[in-house]
C-alpha cells in the first residue's frame, strides 16, 4: 500500500503543528486578500487529537499556494467562545476596516455571533485580533434552538446601505438559511422570514451565499447585484456531511432567493465537490477579481491511523469559480493558475485508445506528487448507437467504477498497486435518457482506496 507515515503534502494546505497534534479540524474560516498577502484561517484544535478546543490558526501566502504559519489569530478564553471559536466569515469595508464575524460556543454551549477586528490595520500580516467588547452581537432567535445558530457568511452591501449577514440553521427537519442586516456590526436585525428553506435538508452550516456573473467568467464582489448576475446558495448539510448547491434568483427587498428550476434545489441535485469535501466557502479576490472556492477534505479512515499518519485533514486546492454558461444550470471549478508553478516537469500522452473494459497503465516514472490534466473524447458513433442508458447513475448510490454500462465509466485509476487490488478511481460516467439527452457524472471511487 502507499506509505503516507510523516510525508506533508505540498499542493494541499494542512497546519504547520497538525502532524505532531493529529486530528485536526481545518474547516476554513474567512479567507480574505490585504495589503499583498491572502490570508486563511483555519480551525484546530492545538491541544488534542479529537474536535474540541477549536481554535483559529492563521497563515498567510503571497500566491496561495506558499504559505507562511503565523501564531494562532484568536483562542477560546472568552466566556461568549469559552467552548470554540467557530466558524466566520470576514468583510472588507469600502474604507478598508476589516471585520470578522464568527460563531462563539459559549460557557454554557449556546451559539452566538461574535465581532473581531485587527488590532493594527497598518500591519499587512494582521497578527493581532481583537474580539470586540460587547460581544456577543447576537444570540439565537426565539424560534430556533440554541445550537443551531452558526457560521455568518461575508456581509454584502445593499442599495438601500444596509450589509446583511447570512447564518444557517433549521427548524424540525427544515434547513433555512436566515439573514439580518446592520449598518455598523455591533447591532443587528433580524429580517422578516427565511432567504431560502428546503424542508428534510436538517441543519445547515456553513452556508455561503454569493453573485455570479452570468455574462462573463469575472468574478464578482459579494455585494454585486442586478442584470446578468445570477446568485448561489450553497449549504453543508450535517445530516449527510456533503455541500449542496443551487443557482437562483436573489431579491434583496424581500429578502428571498428562489432556485431556477424548483426540482434542483439545493440538496435536490448539484453537489459542491463529488469526493470528500465539506464546509466549503467562497470569497472574492479583489486582487485578481476573481472568486475562489475551498473546501475542506477530512479523513475517512480512523483517528488511530491518523495518529500513526502523524496528521489528518487538507484543505482542498483553491479553484476559481464561474458559471457555466454553457448549460446554465451549474457553476464549473478550476484549480487556480498558481498552482501550475509547483509543476516541476510534464508528461504528456496522446491519442492514447480506450477499449471498452481495458486499462491502461501510463508509465510516468518516479513521482510522490501529481497534477493531471485529461481529456476524453466518445466517438460520436459510440454515443448514437447507445439507446437508453444508465439514467439512474449516481455516484454515490450507484457501485462506484465497477458498475459497467455502455457509455461509462472511463477516467483515471491513481494510487494503484500492481495488481489493482488497491487504487482509487476517478471517472466519468455518462448517462443517456430516452430523449437523447446525456447527464455526465464526475465521480471518485473510495471504495477500494489504499489506507494505512
Ligand atoms: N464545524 C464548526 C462549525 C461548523 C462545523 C465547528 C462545520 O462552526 O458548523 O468546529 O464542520
């Protein structure tokens, strides 16, 4: 099996103490871009080898692909954080104050939103955090329970100068996304009845909400709003730990966002990412106006093996997000250019053929670590030929690469042994309705992975 003992990785950020400490959260946590240096911040607990004393790490890259460890940005010593600085969110004002809003457990388990902001502007590495003296600055509404009220989203500005501020949470088995506004980030209100609720969906964290242009691949600030802009909703449902997604219309006077297409709603259809991937967040570089996604990839494997690993849990590469105007019906995820320069060299093959049912095995020598472009063609004639099939796929309730059908699956096996008893494949599977019409699946296999 592929031995990971003590190896770090280089694409993939992960904390600097996260191999002495083991398991470790490293959700991500307002990510932002000042004064020539990106910022992240990301959960650990520094003490433990289990979730708990969930504390902020910082580290800051030039190209966010290098990165820089600092000292830990804000710690639970307060009684509204006394049980975890959670997760948040971070605004950057037209007039260059930064503020963090972040979800506190408090001494006795309630969740509150809670006010940081950097000690010294003038410092481009913001090493010093302060947690605003009147926190917290809000507590949960009546009408939801008391640890159902988390993870605030970047505030976006209205036309009538209000900022709202997004949270997820639930009512019953109702996920819903509920939103207040604020002019200064001390006092909030709460506006009349949900942005979204999508009922069975449970609770809902981390969600992000933001605009896409639906004429262009720029990226746009949170507080973009009006024609040719079209907005995500996207939460991370805890009840099955993936991240859902929908495109949809946003009115910001009455405070409702509608899907396109009411059968894809979020839960309903789209996923964020098809393997290992949970509280996600996006935010705006306005650095290179563009919007970027992470995610956070944690561990399938026992917290014993973790421990013998000596670290658990990546973020995931950042990727551009933009909206596929193609079909109209979803968004597409590049890795950010960036991280072409840890590209040391290249193989390529071409024309390679794809028998049905075959394997073939590209020799690229000695390599711990890999980044692969690939492109698959159907002959035309395969796809006509095919009548109906497979319309029911799906990746994960489907049996993964080894369900054979007539126009899938195809992709690529890594982590394999010789004998392929171990690897993991990534593929495409393409489904063909009655109609002639194709749905292609993305999809990783973990069923039949190396583990330590
Ligand atoms: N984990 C955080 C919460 C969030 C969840 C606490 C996401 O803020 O809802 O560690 O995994």
């Amino acid at each position: 099996s592929v031995e990971m003992g003590w190896q770090r990785t280089a694409y993939h950020f992960q904390p600097e103490k996260n191999w002495m400490n083991g398991r470790q959260q490293t959700s991500l946590l307002g990510p932002l871009f000042h004064e020539r240096w990106y910022h992240l911040f990301y959960q650990q607990n520094p003490d433990s080898a289990v979730w708990g004393n969930i504390t902020w790490g910082h580290a800051v890259s030039a190209d966010l692909v290098h990165w820089l460890y600092l000292p830990l940005a804000m710690q639970p010593d307060s009684w509204f954080d006394w049980n975890g600085v959670w997760t948040g969110s971070a605004t950057l004002l037209p007039d260059g104050q930064i503020v963090i809003l972040y979800t506190g457990d408090t001494d006795d388990h309630v969740q509150v939103q809670n006010l940081a902001y950097p000690a010294n502007l003038s410092d481009p590495l913001l090493l010093d955090w302060v947690k605003y003296a009147g926190n917290p600055v809000m507590t949960p509404p009546k009408f939801i329970a008391l640890k159902d009220f988390r993870d605030p989203t970047t505030a976006w500005l209205g036309p009538d100068g209000l900022w709202r501020v997004a949270f997820g949470s639930k009512i019953n088995k109702t996920g819903i996304a509920l939103v207040y506004t604020t002019t200064n980030f001390t006092t909030f209100e709460l506006l009349d009845g949900f942005l979204h609720e999508v009922p069975t969906t449970g609770m809902w964290e981390c969600v992000d909400f933001y605009p896409i242009s639906t004429l262009g691949y720029e990226g746009l600030d949170t507080s973009a709003n009006g024609p040719g802009i079209k907005h995500v909703l996207k939460a991370s449902f805890d009840d099955d730990r993936h991240d859902y997604y929908a495109i949809g219309t946003y009115d910001l006077f009455n405070n409702t966002w509608t899907p396109d297409d009411p059968e894809e709603d979020v839960g309903f259809k789209l996923r964020v990412d098809y393997g290992k991937y949970y509280a996600s967040k996006t935010f705006y570089d306005q650095n290179k106006g563009r919007r970027i996604l992470w995610g956070w990839i944690g561990e399938t494997d026992s917290e014993a093996a973790d421990l013998q690993q000596g670290w658990a849990s990546v973020q995931s590469i950042p990727r551009i997000v933009i909206y596929d105007n193609k079909t109209g019906t979803n968004i597409i995820q590049w890795p950010i250019v960036e991280i072409e320069c840890l590209r040391l060299n290249s193989t390529e093959f071409e024309d390679v053929e794809l028998e049905p049912g075959s394997v073939v095995e590209l020799d690229i020598g000695k390599s711990t670590q890999l980044d692969i472009v690939a492109e698959f063609k159907i002959e035309s004639e395969a796809l006509e030929a095919t009548l109906e099939a497979d319309v029911s796929y799906n990746c994960s309730g489907s049996s993964g690469s080894a369900q054979r059908g007539s126009l899938g699956p195809f992709g690529l096996q890594v982590l394999a042994n010789e004998n392929l008893t171990e690897q993991t494949p990534f593929y495409f599977y393409i489904a063909k309705a009655s109609e002639g019409t194709y749905t292609s699946f993305f999809c990783s296999d973990q069923t039949r992975y190396a583990s330590c």
